[in-house]
C-alpha cells in the first residue's frame, strides 16, 4: 500500500490519508484488510477510531483507491453520518461495538 497523501485536520481531530493499492494477482481486498494496511501506515493508531471511505477498484486493473481517516478519540468520530458507523461495526472490537450499540439503542 503506497500513502498518496496525509493531511492532519485539527478542527476535526483527525488524520486524513489517501491511499493506493495495488494487488497485483490478488481479489479485490476487502474493507478489514485495508483498515489492517493503514493501520501499518499510521503507527500507534486505534483501529476503532479508522474509517475507511472512497475505497474503489479500477475494473480489469489490480488497483484500489481510497481515503482513510484516523480519529483521535470516539467523540470526533459523531462527524460521520450513521451509515458508515453501521457499515464499520462488524470490523470494531467488542468495546467499541457495544458502546455504540448502547447509544443507539436508546434513540429509537
């Protein structure tokens, strides 16, 4: 995986990187395998805190784009939109799932 660019946003308490990578002779790799990837990119990174956006793969090449965004802390994560909290859910630990669960349980 080959970092294109990494931009700290301090306003919104993250770090932005846009990624390429390219697989040559490999399937297209799947949303927990490029949250494994940046996490090598950004050390010390909290993998709960990484979502992964943008991500695409040219049809017929072995290339996949995207961007990843690393947040500092749970609370500058209420930035992104409830469908990318559920579409991430699954790759989370045990913690950070539960602590999500009991905050949207209470709002329905």
């Amino acid at each position: 995986m080959e970092k294109v660019s990494r931009k700290e946003n301090k306003l919104l308490n993250r770090v932005e990187i846009a990624f390429k990578w390219k697989h040559d002779g490999k399937s297209t790799p799947s949303r927990k395998e490029v949250m494994n990837l940046v996490k090598t990119l950004e050390p010390g990174s909290n993998p709960d805190y990484i979502v992964i956006k943008d991500c695409s793969t040219r049809f017929g090449q072995p290339l996949t784009t995207g961007m990843a965004y690393i947040y500092g802390d749970e609370e500058s994560m209420t930035v992104e939109p409830d469908y990318i909290h559920k579409r991430h859910a699954s790759l989370r630990s045990a913690s950070a799932a539960t602590a999500e669960d009991s905050t949207d349980g209470g709002e329905q």
